[in-house]
C-alpha cells in the first residue's frame, strides 16, 4: 500500500500523513482543554511542556509527542528555564 492509499483509506483525504501528525498552537490549546495560546507558550518557556518545532514561520507540535506527555500525566520536561534547549 503506497502513501496516496493510506491517506485516502485513513480519511486523510485533503492532506498528507506528515501534516496530519503535526498541530498547529490552537489545535494543541483545544486538546489541552481551550486554554489559550499564550498559555501554551508560557508552559514551553517554563519547561512544562514539550517545545514545539519550527518549520519556516509556522509553529508544530508532534501529535505523538504530546498524547505521550500526556498519558504520562503531564510531567515537566526539563528542570530550569533555559536548561536544554
């Protein structure tokens, strides 16, 4: 089965596998519960969640990344503020 059949077999008609992996920041805040999006970068910038990667001018997070942060109960990803980035 090639890509093309997955995507159109997995109801991902309008776009490609890789795109439907990667959220934008409102996607992330509604499944994290509408919370807004400064929020979102609020919790990065303190290490509570997980960076997002930059492609160009637009900002992603990895679908995968983020349901394993939270199934692990949300736990922080690093200890101090500019620790690793």
């Amino acid at each position: 089965m090639d890509a093309t059949s997955a995507n159109a077999a997995g109801g991902n008609a309008g776009g490609s596998a890789a795109s439907a992996e990667l959220l934008s920041v409102r996607d992330v805040a509604a499944l994290l519960g509408r919370c807004s999006t400064r929020h979102l970068y609020r919790l990065v910038d303190a290490g509570r969640m997980p960076r997002p990667i930059k492609l160009g001018g637009l900002v992603r997070w990895r679908r995968a990344e983020l349901r394993d942060w939270i199934a692990a109960g949300c736990p922080p990803v690093r200890t101090a503020k500019g620790a690793a980035r």
